[in-house]
C-alpha cells in the first residue's frame, strides 16, 4: 500500500490553488488567516466561468486532494447552480464562485487583514 505524504495548512491552500488553475480557474488567490480567524488557517478563493466549470474546478480539487494526499474534505457546502461551492479542509476553506457573485460577497475585502500567499515559485518547482 502507497503511503501518502500528509499535507495540511500553506501545502494543502498551495495543492488546491495549484489544482484551481490547473483546471482554468481564474483570479485564484490563497489568503493566510492565521491569526486572525478561527474559520481557519487560510482561503483558497477562485472563480468559474459558467456552472459546468465550477463543477469541474470543485469535482478536481476534491478527487486530486484525496488521490494524492489522502485527505477528504470535511464538509461541502453549495452546489453550482447556487453559484458557490465551498470544500472545508479544516484549516483550509475553498470557495468556488461563479464569476457573476464572487464580487458580490468580496471576501479578500471582508478579509483584508489577511495576507496574501504568494504561491506562483512554487508552481513552478
């Protein structure tokens, strides 16, 4: 049997942007609210171009995360005809919006104190 490398936190927010683009999502940004949230320990925040496409981004993070590291989201919540999908990985939030509402609810404004985890170098390792 194949052992996983365990993944959690910064790796785990890295892993799913990484997936995200991977998959066309655009404006994919991972917010660090360490510190000052105890939602969790970061965000993942992307966006969909249509309902078909929020599927597909959400239906790969959450096969890609449990292939390769073993680890299942502990709740879902949305649906794509609702226009957010979120996967909750503990310390790590995933919201998948729709490109028409994901400025209606203005997360990284919301969560402005949050740093922004620049993620990009380690995309191309």
């Amino acid at each position: 049997m194949e052992e996983k490398d365990l993944i959690q936190g910064k790796e785990l927010a890295i892993a799913v942007a990484s997936i995200a683009i991977d998959n066309k999502a655009k404006e994919t940004k991972v917010l660090d609210l360490q510190g000052i949230s105890s939602i969790a320990n970061y965000f993942v925040i992307c966006t969909g171009e249509s309902i078909p496409h929020l599927r597909a981004i959400s239906r790969e993070i959450g096969k890609s995360i449990i292939d390769d590291y073993d680890v299942r989201a502990r709740n879902l919540e949305g649906t794509a005809e609702s226009l957010w999908m979120l996967l909750d990985y503990i310390d790590v939030v995933v919201h998948v919006f729709h490109k028409d509402l994901r400025s209606n609810y203005a997360l990284e404004d919301l969560w402005s104190d949050a740093g922004l985890v620049s993620f990009e170098d380690e995309l191309n390792d």
